[in-house]
C-alpha cells in the first residue's frame, strides 16, 4: 500500500471512531481527503455497499447490481445465511436465503456471468459496517437495516463522504431524523430516502394535478395503512437461544438488550417499539410521503396532531399499534387523517372536486382530470421514474434526488407526532420550524431515545 492509501485508511478509521465512539460529532471532512468516495469522475463507475441485506437489502442490492455503472464491491449483514425471514414465506419464497453470505454469492455469481473466465470472486462480506466504511474503495452505501439502525450507519457514512441510499422509515426519532439532516448537509453527500413512490409517475401525476389547483382548494387528506400483517406471538413467549448465524448483539445495536425471540428480529422488528414505530412509520412512511408532496409541505409539517382512538397491545412481544388512527392539521388549513384499513386508499378532497388512488387505480372528481395535461407553465415536480437509477445519476451529476434526507425526515416526523399522540391520548400542539411540541415537556421527551451504549447520535 502507498502512503496515500495508508493515510486515507487511518483518516477513515478515526473519522469512523469518532462519529459512533465517544468523541461526539466528526469534524467536516474536507473533500481533498476524499479521494475518489466524495466525487465520482463521469468516466469510472461507482463502487457500492451494502448494508443490510435481508429482504429489502437484497431487492435493493439486484437493483444496484443491473445499473450498468455501479459496481457492487461489499456487503454487510449481522446475519450470516437465514431462511427464517418469516414474510417472504407467505410471498412464496419459501426456503429463501438472506443474510450477508447469500448476498455475496448473488453478487458474485452475477459478475461470473459477465466475465470472459466465467468466474468472479471481489465481494467483500462484512458483521460490522463500520469495517465496511473503513475501505478506501467505497463512494456509496445501500442501508436496509431495521429502522433502529438507520440513523447511526447514515451519520457515520455522511461522516466519511460516502452517498446514500437509506430505506425509509428514515428514523426511529424526530431527533434521529434531525441529525441525520445535520450530517448529510453538513458534508455534502448526496441522499435517497427509499420512498420509491416519489419515482412514481401515476403518484407524481396525482400531486401535479392538486398543486395546480384542479381539485381546488385542498381541504383534506385521508391516508390509509394496512393491518400488521404476522400474528404475535403467546403473550407467555418464551426467550429462544441466540441463533450461530446472528450476531445478535450487534442486531440490537443501540436498542435496549433483551432475551432473543425469533420473532423480534427478521422482518418482524417492525412491530416493536424498540425497533420501529410499526405500520405507522412502516407503511405511514410511503402514503404520508405523497400527503406531503401534495400539500407543499415538504419542508415542513403540521402544527397540531390529535389520537382518534389508536390502540396498543397491553403486553407481549408485539409492542406496536394494532390500530392506527390520528388526525393532523397544517397551518394551510389542511386536515391529515391516517387510520389502519387494510388495502384501503388514499384520498385528497378540494373544494372543487376529489381524487382517489386506491390499489393502483385513480379515480377522481371531476372524472376529466384524468386526462388533464399539466401546461408548461404550470408547477411541475420533480421528475424520476426509477428511484434507484436516480440515486445513481443524482450521484454522477452532484445533485439533489427525488427524495432527499429532507424530504424523508418531514414525511415520517408526521407518522412519529402521530405515535406520540396516540400513546399521549392528547391533542398536541407542534412548531415545525422549532420542531418542538408547544408547552408539553412529556411530548417533548418523547422526540428522542437514550441509546445503549457505547452507540450514540
Ligand atoms: N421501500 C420499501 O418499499 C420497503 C419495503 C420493505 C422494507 N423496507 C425497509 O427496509 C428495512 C429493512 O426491512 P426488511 O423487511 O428488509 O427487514 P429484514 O429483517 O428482512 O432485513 C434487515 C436485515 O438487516 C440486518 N441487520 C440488522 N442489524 C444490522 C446491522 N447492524 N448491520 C448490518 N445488518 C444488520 C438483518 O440481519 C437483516 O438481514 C426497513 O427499514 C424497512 O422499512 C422498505
């Protein structure tokens, strides 16, 4: 290794160190100690990671891996090889295999087919993605953990010029969200939230047409969200031994420790409150996204949130609502309601008339606005009709995606007022500029989560 190589790995090392250890937040990178992760030449391809490939991360991995001009170099996964991803089973895809291992071989079996040997071995396999982000190779990262371990993998990568692509829900917390927004800006990396509905023309089409007017006035906005979809377990659960293919540790990361259950961990996370704020960030995520395309309210949020009878589990393993129901209302007059109805819709009502999307067909008021054209004077939004092909030239062209870090703090900070009203059982008043609750200390505690140590924000 040259002296350059060498520095920069050390660079790397104590940048790392200092974003998740305990020397608080790294200091700006100054691009010059970039190298090639901060600025992507237009001539050379994009070396990606991984983070998290269970079932998600390997759908996003398979669309990173058919981009002509990514090159997937490394993956990452607490678990080594599992077949126990319980909800793919009820897609059919009994007996699939996630997990860091099975990721690689996609990877790898995929470069073999392009090459002329038939035979490919370059994909490194990693438990900690901070050994990952300790390469010299990489410019961009693919994070799909659960959603307790978006935020600390986001604000190390930022840290060490690397872009990304995150799932959504983009936090856990509104705090989370917030410093997540402060380290992407703060060193200039480019962001995705994977809300992939923003790369939907059908959706962009919707919000186009209410922007412009044709319903009117906007007045209201009904937002629907599926039921959990996995039975809990008894409420007598009992602990199960910690798997050899889980780095279970290392899964709870900053989550509080608890004895193992299989059905805490592998897609399942979603439905505790550790982990996850359940179908209302889950789901809240995608459909409250388009609310608040909709209404302009992208920078910001509403400023009253009420509980219209949400319900929580008493006990058990499952810890998240099993009925969403809460309204919202924005200083523009308009009311957001969200409520758990399975395959229900998403509804916009005007003054003027009505639009409906609901399991991929558009109805609407006037009848005729579906065949409206959008006039080149008219508000057009941002156009992307693949979200992660986007990510990747927003990556090439130095500029802003479909749905930036922004974008995808604003849309679930709703959900999260949501939760904490639901669980407070009150109406709450919220300042979005000062993204505090007015006078209510009990909800403003509620904004941020103390993490097991040694991980912090
Ligand atoms: N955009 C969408 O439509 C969409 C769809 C499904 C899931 N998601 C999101 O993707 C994320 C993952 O969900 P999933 O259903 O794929 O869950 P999953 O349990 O199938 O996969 C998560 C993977 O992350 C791994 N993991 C956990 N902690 C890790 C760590 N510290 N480092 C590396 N890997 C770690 C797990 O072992 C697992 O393989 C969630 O945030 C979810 O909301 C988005």
């Amino acid at each position: 290794m040259n002296d350059a190589k060498i520095n920069r790995r050390r660079f790397l090392k104590s940048t790392i160190a200092s974003a998740v250890g305990t020397a608080g937040f790294p200091l700006v990178v100054p691009s010059s100690a970039l190298g090639r992760a901060g600025n992507v030449p237009p001539s050379s391809r994009i070396n990606m990671g991984s983070i998290g490939v269970g079932g998600m991360g390997t759908n996003n991995m398979r669309a990173f891996l058919t981009q002509p001009d990514v090159q997937v170099v490394a993956v990452c996964d607490v678990t080594t090889a599992s077949n126990e991803y319980g909800h793919w089973y009820k897609k059919g895809w009994q007996g699939a295999w996630f997990g860091r291992e099975p990721a690689r071989k996609i990877v790898e079996d995929h470069y073999a087919q392009k090459s002329q040997s038939g035979r490919y071995k370059g994909c490194g396999a990693y438990v900690d993605f901070r050994e990952l982000l300790a390469r010299d190779d990489i410019d961009a990262v693919c994070i799909t953990t659960p959603d307790h371990w978006h935020a600390i993998p986001v604000i190390t990568a930022a840290a060490t010029g690397r872009h990304i692509y995150c799932e959504k829900p983009m936090s856990l917390t509104i705090a989370e969200g917030q410093a997540m927004v402060k380290a992407v800006r703060r060193h200039g990396v480019i962001f995705q939230t994977g809300t992939q509905r923003r790369s939907d023309q059908q959706f962009r089409f919707i919000c186009e047409l209410i922007r412009n007017g044709r319903i009117g006035q906007l007045k209201k906005i009904i937002t629907t969200i599926g039921l959990n979809n996995k039975e809990a377990p008894p409420k007598d659960w009992q602990p199960m031994p910690v798997p050899e293919w889980l780095d279970y540790d290392m899964w709870l990361g900053p989550a509080p420790w608890v004895p193992y259950h299989k059905d805490r961990c592998l897609y399942t996370f979603r439905f505790g409150l550790d982990y996850s704020g359940g179908q209302t960030t889950n789901l809240g995520a995608h459909a409250i996204d388009i609310a608040q395309w909709a209404n302009d309210a992208d920078g910001t949020g509403p400023v009253e949130v009420e509980d219209l009878g949400g319900e929580y589990p008493e006990d058990g393993l499952f810890t998240t609502a099993t009925k969403v129901h809460f309204r919202a209302w924005y200083a523009n007059g308009v009311e957001l309601t969200c409520e758990t109805q399975d395959g229900g819709p998403l509804h916009f009502e005007g003054t003027e008339g009505w639009i409906q999307i609901h399991k991929n067909q558009l109805t609407c008021y006037p009848e005729s606005l579906k065949t409206s054209v959008i006039g080149p004077n008219e508000i057009h939004l941002y156009q992307s009709d693949d979200h992660h092909r986007n990510f990747v030239d927003c990556v090439r062209e130095r500029r802003e995606t479909a749905a930036p870090v922004e974008v995808g703090h604003r849309s679930v900070s709703v959900c999260h007022l949501g939760n904490i009203a639901m669980t407070l059982k009150r109406k709450l008043r919220w300042d979005p500029q000062e993204e505090r609750f007015v006078n209510d200390e009990k909800a403003n505690r509620m904004l941020a989560r103390t993490m097991r140590g040694p991980w912090h924000l």
